[in-house]
C-alpha cells in the first residue's frame, strides 16, 4: 500500500501531532537531526508519512496532555 505523501510546515505538522507542536522543541529535534525533513531551499518542511514512521519508532506520545 503507497499512500500518496504530502509536505508539512512546522505549524500543520503541530496541529496533526500535539506532542511537536513546541516551536523549541521542534528546532531542537531539526538542528539535531533527530527528525526527519526536507529541506527546499531554505525552508523546512515535514513529510507526513516519515513523521509517522518516525513517531512509532521512538514510541512518541502523541496526545494532547490532559486527554
């Protein structure tokens, strides 16, 4: 199953996973190299389906706190 990917700014991808969605805690993770990116001149984006793959490899917790 390929699913068609799409790219994500900082801020979508904060919406659809509330645990990126601190702008500190995301550069840190983009700077380190921890996350992965793509990088179309000198913006940053996010692809969906690598986010995923890489939130359930480091067993993120993905909810919003209080949930």
């Amino acid at each position: 199953m390929n699913k068609e990917s799409r790219l994500l700014d900082a801020e979508e991808l904060g919406k659809l996973h509330p645990a990126l969605n601190s702008r500190w805690r995301l550069q840190w993770l983009v700077r380190s190299r921890k996350i992965p990116i793509v990088r179309i001149g000198r913006r940053i984006y996010f692809d969906e389906n690598e986010i995923r793959k890489w939130i359930d490899e480091n067993k993120i917790n993905n909810q919003r706190p209080g949930i």
